[in-house]
C-alpha cells in the first residue's frame, strides 16, 4: 500500500546521514509499486520486473543525494524506470538476435503462461494489443492510461514536447481499436 508522504520531507531525511536509511524506506513505500507496475506493463514477465525495480532503486540510492528538485521525484524516477526498460528490451533484442516484432511475441507468450497475470480475456487482449505498437507509443499510453499521468509529466520523463505525445497516444489509441476489432 503507498503512503503519502511529501516528496520533500523525504529528501530532507536523506540529506541527514542518521535518517537517510528511513528515507530510502519511506520513498520505497511510496513508489515501490507504481514503478513495478509500469516497468512490468513494459517487459511484462515478473521475474524481469522484479530484477528492473531492484535495479531502479539501487541507482535512485546511488544517485538520490544529487537530486536536483527541478523535476518532481517520481518523475525523475520513472525517467530511470523507463531508460532501464529500453536498455533491457535492448539487450534482450540483440542476445536473441530477434526484432523487437519477435520480442513483442516472445513477451505476449509470456504473459498467456504467467501465473502472475490475472486479468480477464479483454485485459489480456489489451496487453496483447499493446505489444504491438512501437515502444515509444507503448510507453506514452501506458504512463497516460494506466499511471493517469498528465502530458506534462510525461514530457519531463521522456522528454518530448507535448504535441508529439498527444499525437503518440493518439496514434496508440488507434492501433489497439484496430487491433482490437481485427481479433473479435
């Protein structure tokens, strides 16, 4: 369950050496979930989700004393969340040697043998739907559909203007209508 706790009251317990550790337990309280969820919508098997979070917060540890509060916190941390989701789709691409078209395959199998996923036949088809869009659009639909985030936020995580994530989700949008029309 996330707490609310202020992002600053967070930041400044960081700076103090003596509760720089409650720090780090309160900010995992907080947004522990809400990274997996996005990290997991991306590369959809547990186990790897699992594996990105533990890596995500390792360098949000690492990194966290430097923070600058120009951007808002979870939106600096979903920055990370999102570059460790490429680098692994990435990697994952280059040691199979598949396209990302392969990957998406290899991900919608995955997640129609996860014991994990237990969402219904029409959640599952969205899933399936959203592995085939490009991962720049699969990224903007689930951070406004799913995370609710406003345009803005997500600007600051991708850095692109807001037109052309507007335009990126519309496009999204219309892809999984199409897809999923195609498949009834």
């Amino acid at each position: 369950m996330p707490i609310e706790v202020d992002d600053e009251v967070i930041l400044s317990k960081f700076q103090d050496e003596k509760t720089r550790n409650e720090a780090f337990n309160l900010l995992l309280k907080k947004y522990q979930q809400k990274i997996y969820w996005h990290i997991r919508r991306m590369v959809i098997d547990h186990d790897d989700a699992d594996d990105l979070v533990q890596d995500v917060f390792i360098k949000v540890w690492k990194n966290l004393a430097g923070f600058r509060s120009d951007a808002q916190l979870y939106t600096w941390m979903y920055r990370i969340a999102t570059n460790e989701c490429i680098t692994f789709l990435n990697k994952k691409k280059q040691k199979n040697n598949v396209s990302l078209d392969d990957v998406a395959y290899e991900l919608a199998d995955t997640l129609a043998d996860s014991a994990y996923f237990s969402g219904d036949a029409i959640q599952k088809k969205l899933q399936e739907a959203l592995l085939t869009l490009p991962e720049k659009q699969k990224l903007v639909f689930n951070m406004k559909y799913y995370d609710d985030m406003k345009y803005e936020e997500i600007s600051q995580v991708l850095g692109t203007s807001v037109g052309a994530l507007k335009a990126s989700f519309h496009l999204a949008v219309k892809k999984i209508e199409s897809y999923l029309l195609s498949k009834d």
